[in-house]
C-alpha cells in the first residue's frame, strides 16, 4: 500500500472511530483495552495523533518526548469537548500527512520507504484498531478491508514483534504460520525464549492458523474474542502464547 491509501484509510477509520464514540458515550467500557472508558481511548488517541503530527510537521531527527500514559489519560478537555478535540487533532494529522514533502526527514522507528510511508502507515494502524476498540464499546467490530488487514498484519509480524523481547511465557522454541485465504499471504513467526523473528512467506511450523486477513489482523492484535473463523491446525497454541508473549510497545 501507498501513502494515499493509507491517508485514506486514516481518514475513514478517524471519522468512524468519532461516530463510535459517540454513539457509545463517554463513560462506556471499552472491553478491548481493561480499565478504559470511552473517554480515555479518545484522550489516548487523540494525544498520539499531535504527537505524530508534530514530528512531521516540525521534521524532528529525534524522538520528542511526551507526557506518560497516566498523565495523558489525566488531563486534557472535559467530556462535553473531548470528542471534538479528538477530531480536530485527527484532521490535523491528516492535513499534516497530506502536505507533507515527499522527501521529508524525520525520527521513524521501524523501517519504512521514506519517514512520510512510515508515519501514514503507522497512524493507520494505530486508528484502525482503536476504531475497533471504539466499536467494540456499542457491539461489534466492523470488519477491516483485506488487503490493509494484511498490511497491517505485516507491520505487525515483520515490524514490531522482531523489536520485542518474548515474556516468561515462553519455555521453548515454537514457530507459527499465519494464512490469510482472502490475500494469499503468508507469514512465519517463530517465537524463542529470547527473541521473536517473523519474515514473509511460508515455511516449517508447529502450529497453523488460517483465516481471513481482518479476523488475523484483529486476533493477533487482541481486538476480536472467540476467533471463530480462524482455522488453526498442528499444535493449537499459537495465538495463546503470542497473546502471552507480546507486548507491543513503540519505543
């Protein structure tokens, strides 16, 4: 995918992420993220929508730092503006993005084409699954568009899980294949007690899970309960010891 495609992609999913939160209310339980109402996923996104912004906008080489994620889920507008604050630091990200040069230089930290492929795509993602954690608030989740799931997918395997150091979890090497049948991709992720190493296409594993590429993108990212499409055969552990294993963080 393009940067156009995902500019698009954030621009739709910010728009439904507002209407799900709306409908929802601000005291709504958000069953996908413990502990969180409403209010604190829009007051997390909405930080981290400027937080982007301004790396771009100011094209800083270095990380900026920011307030923790207590003091983010803190402060900030009251209820009765905080949806609107949401979609006003939405809508400056997507202009940001959009205006943005082609050859801009800034801080990323995964790999990308350029810095500019690299923030549109990460703020896609970080929308798109945080509509979902909107939606799940009212009922269900909406399903993702099969070829940006397996974009996402891939952010998710060849990007972040390399970065992670595996939990206590995991006592012995074990390698999961991951099919989705709507994009023909494939991925192989091999889970070690010290390290995480995934790459594109198939190859040896213990256990196989199949299915379409958003039930994938949802389940490997925590966001969709019960897994009923996805097909897994061999050794049925996999997607229990990756929700065991990792924890992404960006840093």
């Amino acid at each position: 995918m393009d940067v156009d495609a995902h500019l698009a992609a954030l621009e739709v999913d910010g728009e439904l992420l507002a209407r799900a939160a709306k409908r929802a209310g601000m005291d709504a339980p958000v069953p996908t993220c413990s502990g969180w109402r409403v209010k604190e996923l829009l007051r997390h996104i909405g930080f981290v929508h400027r937080w982007a912004a301004t790396h771009v906008a100011q094209a800083s080489p270095v990380l900026l730092d920011g307030p923790s994620e207590e003091e983010i889920l803190g402060r900030g507008p009251g209820d009765d503006e905080l949806l609107a604050w949401f979609r006003t630091g939405h809508a400056d990200l997507v202009n940001t993005l959009r205006s943005a040069d082609a050859d801009l230089a800034c801080w990323t930290f995964l790999d990308a084409p350029s810095p500019l492929a690299f923030w549109a795509r990460r703020q896609a993602h970080e929308t798109a699954i945080h509509r979902a954690d909107a939606e799940a608030a009212t009922g269900p989740i909406t399903a993702v568009e099969p070829a940006f799931a397996a974009d996402g997918i891939d952010e998710l395997l060849v990007g972040f899980a390399p970065r992670e150091r595996p939990s206590a979890a995991i006592t012995r090497h074990f390698a999961m294949a991951i099919r989705s049948i709507d994009t023909g991709d494939e991925w192989l992720v091999t889970l070690n007690t010290d390290r995480v190493e995934a790459h594109r296409g198939a190859g040896l594993a213990d256990g196989v899970m199949t299915g379409p590429a958003s039930d994938l993108y949802l389940a490997l990212w925590n966001r969709q309960a019960g897994d009923a499409r996805l097909s897994v055969t061999g050794d049925p552990r996999g997607l229990k010891l990756w929700r065991a294993a990792m924890q992404v963080r960006w840093n």
